[in-house]
C-alpha cells in the first residue's frame, strides 16, 4: 500500500530529524520479510498463517506494554528531578542573599577588629610574664641548687644529685627553646651565662663516674651499688640524648653527651691501661715467662669477674662480657707485637709463639671451663695474624741458626783437638774408630726440630730446612778442617800421631750421619735426603778416603821407585815389601764399618795397580832379548799374581780388582809374533778404553822387537777404533802420564817413517 501525499509530508519532518529510526525501520522489515519467506516458502505451510499472525500480535502487545511501562517511568524520573533543582535554585537564591548581608555586616565591623589585635598582642605579653613569673623562684634559686649539688657530689650521692642536676638542665633548656622559637638568639647569651654553672657540675659528675667505670672490676667484686648507680645515670642521660635527638626541633648545649659510648671507651682504656702499657718488662728468658703467666692468670680471673657479676650490673644490650672478651683480645694481641719489636732471643720467640698459638686457646687461659660457653674468641680475628706468626718463625729460625753455628763450631773444635791428644779415637763395641761428633749434631738437629713440633707443622719443617742446611754447611767447614790438617801433616807426618786412626773415625763418622740425616725428617713417610746434602757427605768421605790414600802413597812410593830395575827383574822382595805396607794399612782399614771397607780397599787396590803400571809406563826398560821379554812376563805374572792374592784375602773380588790390567798387559809383552799385535792391542784397547797412542807406542818399546811398520800398522789401527768410556767404568791408564817421543827430523815434502 502506498502513502498518501499528507502522510509523506507528515513524514519527511520526522525522518529528518530521526534518521535512525528510518533506518531501524529498513532493518526490522527486511528481517520479517527474510523470517516470513523461510516459514511459507510451501504452500502447506500458509495452513498455520492465523496462527503465526495471533502469535506475533500477541508479542507486539506485550512488546508496546514493556516499552509503554518504561517511558512511563523515565517521564516520571524526569518530572522529580525537575522539581529538585527548582527547590536548589530557591536554596541557593537564599544562601547568596544571606552571604551578602554578612559580607556588608564584616565591613561595617572591620574597624572594631583592628582594637581586637591590640587585645591579642597584650594577651601574648601577658601569658609570657605569667610564664616568666611562674619560673622566677626556681630561677633565683639556681645557684643554691647548683651549691647543694656540689654538696651531694662530694658526699657521692649521685643518683640526688644527678635528678637536681637534670631539673635545672630542663629548666635552662626550656628557657632557651623559648627564645629559640621567638628567635632572640642575642638573649641566650645571657641565660648561658647565669646557667654556666651546670657545665662545672655535669664535668665533676662524669669525672666520678668515669673513675667509678675505672674501677668497676673493683668495685663489682666489692661493692656494685656505686657501680650501678653510675650505669643508672648513664641510662638516664642517654634516654634524654635519644628524646632530643628524635624531635631535632632545638639541641641544647652540650647534647648529645653520649656517656653510654664513653662508659665502653672507658672500660677498654682501663683494661687496655691496667695490664699491657705497664713499664717494659725483661723480654728474654724468665722475665718474659713471667709476665705472660701474669697475664694469663689476671685475664682469665677478670673475665670470670665480667661472667659472673658485671653482667648482672649493666643493660643486656651493653653485651659487656662480649666488649670486654674482644677488648683483652684486641689489648693482647697489640701488646704482643710491642714486645716482638724487641730484639728477643730464641727463647722469648718460642714463649710468645706457644703461648699465641696454643696456651691462649688452652683450658688454662680462654678456653677455662668457668668462661665456657659465654666467652668464645673464635669468631675474633687471630691473636697473632698469619705474616706476623711466618715473620716471628723466621726470626726465630734464624736465632736457632746462630745457636746452631756456634754449638758445631765449638763441636769441631773439639773434635781436632781430640786429634792431637797422645790416645787414639775411641771405638764403639765392635771397635770401630768413633767420636762423639755424630751424636752430638744428630742430638742437637734433632731435639731442635722437636721443639718446633709443638708450635707448628711450618716451624717444624722450617727448622727441619734450617738444620739440613747447617749440617750441608758444618760438613763443608769440617772437609775445610780436614784438609788443612792433612797439609799440616804432610810436612810432619809423626803430628798427629794417629792421623790414620782419626782419619778413620771421620770416615765412621760421616757413615752415621748419612744414615741419621733421614730420621731429622718431620714426615716418617718421607726419609730421602736431599741431593746436596748427600754430596756434601760424598765429598766429606771422599776427601777422607783421599787423605788416606796418599798416606798408602807416601808409603809405597819408595818401593815403587825400584820399579822397574835389573835388580827387580833377576829377583827381589819389592812386592813383598809392598805387600806389607798394603796389609798394615789394611789391619788399620778393618776398624771401618764394612761398607766403607770394602770401598777403601778397592780405592787402594786401584791405587796400586796405577801405581804399578806408572812405574812400568814411566820408567820403561826397553827389553834387549827374548830373554829379557821371559823374564820380565815372569816378574810381572808373580806380582801381579802375589799382589791379587793379597786383595782377594782381604776381602776383595777379583772382578772388582783393576790389576787385571797388569795380567792383560803382560800378554802383549808375551807375545812371541809381533805381527799379532794389532788385534792384540785391539782387545786390549777394547776392555781399558782409556789407554792412549802414547801408552801403547810405550809398551811397544819395552818389548823391544816391534819394527816401524808393526808400529805404523797398531797406531792406524788405533786410530780407526776410536773409543769411548762406558758409563761406570773406572780409569785407570787415563791418569798415567808417559813421555811423548821425540819426532824425528823430517825434510820438506818428505814423509816420517
């Protein structure tokens, strides 16, 4: 159905000015139609159209109820508030009418108020001069308050004297706050000075009770009540020090006094005063042993004093027994090092370690049963700190050196002066030639290293340094000794008369100090001896076996001259003559430990065929005949034959023996076919590689056959096997100079033969 001209024009004002209900009215048509077309989209479905239609009127009704409800209320809602602001327009219209009356009412009063202010100005004056009324008895009477404050000082009631003494602080501090606030700051001056009184007396009281605090270990003992009245008053000001400090509004003059924190400095000054800045004590020996066991006593006899009735006398949050246990601690350990500037000797540094280290933490001292558990020093730092307990070692390391130096000095001594006695050395139960010297070292090495076990594993084994090197040292002096002696002798040989038997004795000597040096070693796990120290023992031994040797020397010298002679080769007693000096000395070698037998003889030995072969090789005698070459292959098969005999009787094997040599240079004299030589000489060369051109060119001369060419043919030969020495072996020829051949004279561009 179309509308009508009247209902467009009726329309288009209201879809002007309503563009969203045309459109909302787009929108709910176009969904009744989509809704209609879904449900009679069959014609059987136009059968329920009535009932659809009642339906959705039924819905319009209730719809237009709900909506007619709701406006309705809104309308309502709207008429209320209407009526509201109409009453506040009315109320408001009033209070501006009365603000205006009141406002042209203040005007006409603002005169009378100027007479108000006047008012208001003499009622602060006046309340100030009731005030300063009120306060003027007890200001005249300062001074006679200020007399009987001294009076209860010296009568030493000052718990009175302390509450009068606080009333006329408060009252000058009240007086001077006033003016504070007012800010007449010109006239605290003056109340200053009529108050200046009060600094007299506050000072003579914190001078007894800093002499109360002074004594108070005293005084708890006998008599706490002063003790505590001190602590009381104390608290008190530091109370009124905490309440101004709080309201940081005006600090009088002299706050905060802190007394709680000077009562502490006083208490450490007392104990720091009484026991560690007493007059310099003797810091050696008993002196210093002494004082420490003063300490110790008075110490442990103070804290029990802090434990069992200080504590109870103070505030628990004082901790006095903790401030006093770390003040001895601090004291102590500073007094400690005072007395480690001196110059102290050995002993004094071990007193001061030990007790640092051990008897301080001892039940005897701080760790006392009566002190347990409250005191405990554990969580304090060290009495000694580490550097200082390293340096006080090493000093005293270096006071056990000296001592250590001087006593083997004066043992050394000693010890030669026993060479010159008119008696041999005295010998241990097997008779072996001894002295005391070994005991002496080992006793005094070792009984200062234990004494270093009972301070600490680092001195120990400092002192264990110590004592090897010492002992390195002495055995370097003694070697020293040893061969200034033997050069003395050499011009002398009847001083010492038993040179021999005391030679003999250092050997022993030095055997048992290389077997004790192990045991000086702290750890039993680990006995080896240092590698300089064992060479300082080698060399001793060796310089000892050395000066024995060339006593065998001199003696065989004589006989070794004869060698060889005409005389020696047709038949003599020469190498039985030697034979004889060889065995003396060997009756004197049997009072050496075995070991050390067994070496002297084999040096001895080697001694006599060098000796032997020198004279051969040094004094040849060139062979005339085969003859001569019999004899003298004879001679050198009995001697060396009689001499090994000798060696082997005495203990000594013949594969340790060197005058195989001799037995091997005798088969290349025995050679009957010089042409053999070559390979000769080559084995010979093979088993003694330190033989030379010149020893063999000297044995080819004393056969006395051997040609030019043989000579040429041995000498290349030699030349082409270089040798080299084994590792091991003992030279023997190496030692034997002989003479070089004169060369012949040869022309130029011409060949030597």
């Amino acid at each position: 159905m179309g509308m009508s001209a009247e209902d467009e024009r009726a329309a288009s004002p209201r879809d002007e000015e309503w563009p969203e209900a045309e459109k909302a009215e787009k929108l709910a048509r176009g969904a009744a139609l989509k809704w209609a077309s879904g449900v009679f989209y069959r014609p059987e479905k136009l059968e329920g159209l009535g009932h659809y239609r009642r339906r959705e009127t039924q819905r319009n009704s209730s719809i237009q109820s709900r909506l007619k409800s709701t406006v309705q209320s809104y309308l309502e809602g709207v008429s209320a508030g209407l009526e509201q602001l109409r009453s506040a327009a009315q109320e408001v219209q009033s209070v501006c009418q009365d603000l205006g009356a009141a406002r042209w009412a203040l005007l006409d009063s603002a005169d009378q108020f100027q007479g108000l202010q006047q008012m208001r100005e003499l009622m602060e004056k006046h309340v100030q001069l009731a005030s300063v009324v009120q306060v003027l008895p007890q200001i005249f009477s300062v001074h006679e308050v200020f007399s009987h404050i001294l009076q209860l000082l010296h009568g030493q009631h000052l718990l009175e004297a302390h509450v009068e003494l606080m009333m006329v602080e408060q009252l000058r501090d009240d007086i001077l706050s006033q003016l504070h606030l007012r800010g007449l700051s010109s006239a605290q001056a003056t109340v200053l000075s009529y108050f200046s009184g009060l600094q007299d007396l506050n000072e003579s009281l914190a001078k007894q009770l800093w002499d109360i605090v002074g004594s108070s270990l005293q005084l708890v003992r006998e008599d706490p009540v002063l003790f505590v009245t001190a602590v009381r008053i104390i608290e008190r000001e530091e109370k009124i020090d905490d309440t101004l400090l709080l309201e940081a509004t005006f600090l009088p003059p002299g706050r905060p006094k802190g007394w709680r924190q000077k009562f502490h400095q006083v208490l450490q000054d007392t104990i720091t005063g009484a026991r560690f800045h007493a007059p310099r004590m003797d810091a050696e020996g008993p002196g210093l042993a002494k004082h420490l066991a003063v300490l110790q006593k008075d110490i442990v006899a103070e804290l029990r004093v802090v434990k069992d009735l200080m504590v109870q006398c103070v505030p628990a949050h004082y901790n006095i027994l903790s401030v006093c246990t770390a003040t001895f601690h601090q004291a102590l350990s500073s007094h400690l090092q005072e007395i480690l500037r001196e110059d102290l000797d050995k002993q004094g540094l071990f007193l001061l370690l030990e007790w640092a280290l051990h008897v301080y933490h001892s039940p005897e001292m701080m760790g006392h049963p009566d002190l347990l558990p409250e005191v405990d020093v554990s969580a304090l730092d060290p009495l000694m700190p580490s550097e200082l307990v390293d340096q006080t070692e090493r000093r005293y390391v270096m006071k056990v050196k000296a001592s250590v130096f001087e006593w083997m000095q004066r043992t050394l001594e000693v010890e030669f002066k026993e060479w010159f006695r008119e008696e041999e050395p005295e010998t241990d139960h097997q008779g072996f030639f001894q002295s005391a010297l070994p005991a002496i070292v080992m006793q005094m090495l070792n009984e200062n290293i234990q004494v270093a076990s009972l301070i600490t594993d680092s001195l120990q084994q400092k002192i264990y340094n110590m004592a090897l090197e010492e002992l390195e040292a002495f055995l370097g002096r003694l070697r020293e000794a040893l061969d200034q002696c033997g050069k003395e002798h050499q011009q002398d040989r009847a001083v010492p008369k038993y040179y021999i038997s005391h030679l003999l004795a250092v050997l022993n000597n030095n055997l048992a100090l290389s077997n004790s040096v192990s045991s000086l070693h702290p750890d039993t796990a680990c006995r080896e001896v240092p590698a300089s120290l064992q060479a300082a023992l080698d060399r001793m031994q060796k310089k000892a076996t050395q000066l024995l040797l060339e006593e065998l020397l001199l003696d065989l010298q004589p006989l070794c001259l004869q060698l060889p002679s005409r005389k020696w080769l047709s038949g003599s007693q020469l190498v039985g003559s030697m034979c004889e000096v060889i065995d003396k000395y060997a009756k004197d070698f049997s009072r050496l430990r075995k070991p050390l037998f067994t070496l002297l003889l084999a040096e001895s030995e080697l001694l006599v065929a060098n000796q032997y072969l020198r004279a051969l090789l040094q004094r040849k005698m060139v062979c005339k005949g085969r003859e001569e070459r019999g004899q003298l292959c004879h001679r050198l098969l009995q001697d060396a034959t009689q001499l090994r005999e000798l060696f082997c009787g005495l203990g000594l094997e013949k594969s340790q023996q060197s005058l195989e040599a001799v037995f091997a240079l005798r088969e290349l004299i025995c050679l009957k076919d010089p042409a053999l030589l070559s390979l000769e000489v080559l084995g010979f060369v093979n088993k003694y590689p330190d033989v030379s051109d010149e020893h063999v060119s000297t044995l080819l001369d004393i056969r006395g056959d051997v040609s030019k060419e043989v000579r040429h043919v041995v000498l290349e030969m030699m030349a082409q096997h270089p040798q080299v020495l084994p590792e091991g072996y003992r030279p023997i020829f190496s030692t034997i100079l002989v003479p070089v051949p004169e060369l012949p004279f040869c022309l130029r561009k011409g060949k030597c033969a």
